[in-house]
C-alpha cells in the first residue's frame, strides 16, 4: 500500500483519488484545466492522468503510446497533485477501467476515496463498458459538464446509476465508493483533441488550445500532419 499523507484536513485522514482517464491522442487544456478544477472542487490529493493502451472503445490513435505519453508528461508539467500514470500502457492487452481502479484501490488502501472522472460524452457510454457495476463497487463515478455534449441518459444507463447520485462533494464521500456527482467546471472548454487532430493535419493554428510544451513537442516530430 502506498505511505501516504492526506492534506484535506485533521480528522479526515482517507486519501481522496481521482483517475482520469483517455486516449489523451494529444492532451489538451480541456483535460488539463478539468483536471486541475477537479481537485480543487473535491479537494483531491491525487489526480492519476492515465493515457489508456489499446482503448476499447475507441480507434486506435495515429501516435504511438510513448508519444501521447510523453506529451501528457510535458503538459502536466509541474502542477501539483497531477500525474502522468503509465500504468494501463505497461499493462498487456486491452486497459479495462474495473482493473486499473482496483489496483489504485489496492494502493490507497479500503478507506481511500476513488474517484473515476468521465467527462459527459464518455458518461452516457458508461453502461457499454466492460462490468460497470464493478466500477461502482471500486469507485464513485464524476462526471464532468463538456459543452455539446448532453443526456438523455439511455435507459440502461438511468438504471444503472439510480440512487447513486450525490449532491455535493461532501455527501459523495462519506462513503469509498459508489456514488455519481455531476459537476460543472467553472472552466468549461470546447476542445477536443478530434478538433485539434483536424486542425494539424490542416496546418492551422492551436495556439492556446494546448500547452506550449505540448504544441513544440507535436511540431518538433511532425505529429498528425
Ligand atoms: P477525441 O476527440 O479524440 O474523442 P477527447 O478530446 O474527447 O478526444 P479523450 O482523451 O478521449 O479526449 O478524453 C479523455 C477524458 O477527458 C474523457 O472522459 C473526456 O470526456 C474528457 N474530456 C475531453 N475533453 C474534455 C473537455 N474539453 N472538457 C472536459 N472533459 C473533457
């Protein structure tokens, strides 16, 4: 288990969690800034960012692992309690999210504070994931507001989130796990890294889109052109 100190204050000693998770093919200041908004609002001690190997849901990125690896490194930089987690991309095979909460479960301890984070898009795709009623057992889920993207929730995912949702910050955690927070990020972005991808390829500007690190790492290899 890993030694860890929570700093939300005496008396609350479980370390609050959050995995972010994508295909971060490249990462942008959509994630980042959610990120950094995330653990503020839930006063997170830990955000993993966690670039996913062969996603399954997803087509595979034109980029190597490596690369949307180290370009998520560049943009996290050094901004506190953000990390980059390579851990699904050591992994053989596909990244399910259920073994990649457990593991963090597994390192943070029983009453350790597991957050997943989805923003709205992957939200209303949560009931096609592989056992999503294990990721409630692991986690509370977190859905972040994305501009353009909004429910009705399908019916089987209605189901599957009944009576978990919480109110605020403070109700979800009174528990480890198993709840649905939605929350709208005072920051919302209209990016995504589609949109970003399109713009490379066309050769026009994504100047404040992304982190400068990012952009000169994309530029200095020829990335998506
Ligand atoms: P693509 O356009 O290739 O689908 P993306 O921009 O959605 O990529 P992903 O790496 O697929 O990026 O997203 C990882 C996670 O971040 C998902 O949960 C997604 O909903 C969320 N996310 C992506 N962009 C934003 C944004 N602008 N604001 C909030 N959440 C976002």
């Amino acid at each position: 288990m890993v030694r860890f100190v929570s700093e939300h204050g005496p008396g609350d000693t479980a370390p609050r969690v959050a995995m972010f998770g994508g295909t971060f093919d490249p990462v942008h200041l959509g994630h980042l800034r959610s990120a950094v908004e995330l653990r503020e609002c839930l006063a997170l001690d830990r955000v993993h960012m966690m670039p996913a190997h062969v996603p399954p849901h997803r087509e595979a990125p034109g980029v190597s692992a490596a690369q949307r690896l180290a370009m998520l490194e560049a943009g996290i930089g050094d901004a506190p309690g953000l990390v980059a987690d390579a851990q699904e991309l050591d992994r053989d095979g596909p990244s399910y999210s259920g073994e990649t909460l457990a593991s963090l479960r597994r390192d943070y301890g029983e009453r350790a504070r597991l957050v997943m984070s989805v923003g709205m898009d992957a939200f209303l795709k949560l009931h096609q994931w592989r056992e999503p009623q294990r990721l409630f057992e692991l986690a509370h889920v977190v859905v972040i507001d994305r501009p353009g993207h909004r429910g009705p929730l399908p019916d089987a995912l209605a189901r599957l989130v009944e009576g978990r949702e919480a109110m605020d910050a403070e109700a979800l955690f009174r528990r480890p796990a198993g709840g649905v927070l939605h929350l709208r990020l005072p920051s919302r972005m209209a990016i995504s890294a589609t949109g970003l991808r399109a713009r490379l390829a066309e050769g026009r500007s994504v100047r404040y889109l992304l982190p400068e690190a990012v952009e000169d790492y994309i530029r200095s290899r020829n990335l998506y052109r």
